[in-house]
C-alpha cells in the first residue's frame, strides 16, 4: 500500500481560490509541519527502503500483489475516513477536514469493481497487519482525536507525492489502461496544484491550537503509523515470494530460471507425464555447453562485423 509517505497534488477550477491560502515562508522549527518533518524523516527512510517498495518503484510489481495492496489502502483509508468524518467539527482535527479533495474510498472502491469485478466485496478481506492498522486508527479517533493529524498527514501527503510516482510505475509495470482504470486512488481530479495545496495543509496543521506535549505526541503516532505502513508492506512482500512462478500476460513463464520448476505455470500441466521441459531452463542449459558458446560468439562477430561496414 505504498503511497511513498508526505507529500501532495491536484484540486478543481472552483477550489483554486483554497489553495492561495499557502504556508508563510519563514516556518518556524517548533510548527507542527516542521516537526513533522523533521521527526519522521528515519520512519520515512525505512519505509522506502522496505523490499516492496524498492521493487515497486523498479516495477517490478505482480498484478496480484498490487491488488492485494489496493485491498489493504481500501480497508485503511476506509476506517481513516470514517473517523476524520467523526471529528470533521472537532477543532483538533476541523481544519484539515477536505473530503471533497482528499477522501479515497470511492476511488479505491472503482479500483476494486476493476480488478474483482462488481461482487468485490465478497471477494476480499482485511489482512492481519492491515487491521493492526484500522483498528489503531479507530482509537484514534473515537478516543485522542487529536492524534488523528498523524494518520492523515502521514497518507495524503505521501499519496500527493510519491504516490504519483506511483502511479506511472504501476501503470506502466501493470499495462494498465490509459483511461486510468486500476489507478483511480493515485486521481486527485479535484486538486489542480499538487504544490499550492500542501502549503495550505501544512499552513492549517500550523494554526492548531497545541502544546508542546501534543505535538510531540503527533510525531509520536505519525512514526507509529509508518510503522503501520512497512508492517503491512512486509506482509505483502511474504505474499509477493509465494507469486515468483505467476505467469504474466501472454502466458509465458515469469520465473526467471529460478525456484522450483514445478511451480512453472507454463508448463504445470505436462511435469510428470513426460512433457517437455521448461523452454527458459532448456534455454539456459543449451548456452552453458562450451560448443553453443563459441557458436554464439562467432554469430555476434559476425553481426558486429557486417553492421560495422553497413555504416561505413
């Protein structure tokens, strides 16, 4: 469920005059946006640093895997936004209320009809680390509102920046339609200056009335809820190790020559009766004989040679 954690982007023509409301240039170390910051920039580092993440941004991504990560950011921000919902009148929380910009269940919810169709909901469920999650959030919520910031700032600003790196990778890793279909979570349609309006985010968390305890308290749950985050990105990277055989469009084999041949898609069904092997390992085992490499070598001087005169 990466989001790449702090950041932000996008708005509607209507909301434009919202987002001048930016954040005064001379911030001070003792705002809440700057301890922030500051004080979750290790948590940060080591939730982009987790292997799903790392071989996400190198989209290396199965299909499976990615829709189990839209499952998780479903039940989350499900259970976020009910409680932002809650104390949308709570002045601890109040001005950081933007459900027309920020709210992301309906769009999870289109992602989730693409991917399992529209009988999703039976097709899903929360997984362990992700309701660890939901059910912090909750407390939150009904019990130290003024600790919900933490959670909200932690997974939209992330979802305004990084995310929309993301977002091209998984499209592109995916070959996701260009219509956006799968990757409606990463659409802020109504947000039209990613930049413009974190600062006034960030210039709202500022003006809350808090004591130094409770800010201190803030970066506390905020570092608690990246921990959240990579709990839930090191469950998806177990189930990522158990999807290594899936096969990927086209049906050829993904396994890269590696693991248990038998967990071959492609040729699952003729093991054991005799059938041929895999073509990537027979592949292999044919270039390692010392004959085929020489053969190979020569055909390679021979294809450099002729496109060396063609150009000359």
């Amino acid at each position: 469920m990466p989001s790449a954690m702090e950041g932000s982007e996008a708005g509607e023509e209507g909301e434009i005059p919202r987002y001048e409301e930016t954040e005064d240039d001379n911030v001070s170390p003792t705002d809440l946006s700057e301890l922030l910051k500051e004080g979750t920039k290790e948590s940060h580092d080591r939730a982009e640093n987790t292997e799903f993440v790392k071989e996400f941004l190198k989209g290396r991504i199965k299909k499976e895997l990615f829709k189990l990560a839209t499952v998780a950011l479903y039940f989350t921000y499900s259970a976020l936004e009910e409680e932002m919902d809650r104390n949308r009148d709570n002045p601890v929380f109040a001005p950081l209320y933007f459900p027309l910009e920020l709210h992301r269940r309906e769009a999870l919810v289109k992602d989730l009809e693409y991917f399992y169709g529209e009988d999703w909901e039976e097709k899903i469920q929360c997984s362990e680390a992700t309701q660890q999650y939901v059910d912090r959030i909750h407390h939150v919520g009904q019990h130290e509102p003024e600790l919900l910031v933490a959670h909200a700032y932690t997974r939209y600003m992330g979802d305004l920046s990084g995310g929309q790196v993301l977002k091209k990778v998984a499209q592109r890793a995916l070959k996701l339609p260009s219509t956006e279909e799968g990757i409606q979570f990463y659409m802020f349609d109504n947000i039209s200056n990613a930049q413009q309006f974190k600062q006034l985010y960030r210039a709202r968390m500022n003006a809350l009335d808090l004591d130094k305890n409770t800010k201190e308290r803030i970066v506390e749950e905020a570092n608690r809820a990246f921990r959240f985050n990579m709990q839930v990105f090191d469950e998806l990277d177990k189930v990522g190790r158990s999807l290594t055989e899936e096969a990927q469009d086209g049906g050829f084999p993904a396994h890269g020559g590696k693991g248990d041949l038998r967990k071959c898609p492609y040729y699952a069904d003729k093991l054991g009766t005799g059938g041929a092997g895999c073509p990537y390992h027979t592949a292999m085992a044919l270039a390692k004989q010392p004959l085929v490499q020489l053969m190979l070598a020569a055909c390679v001087a021979v294809a450099a040679g002729a496109a060396a005169w063609y150009l000359l």
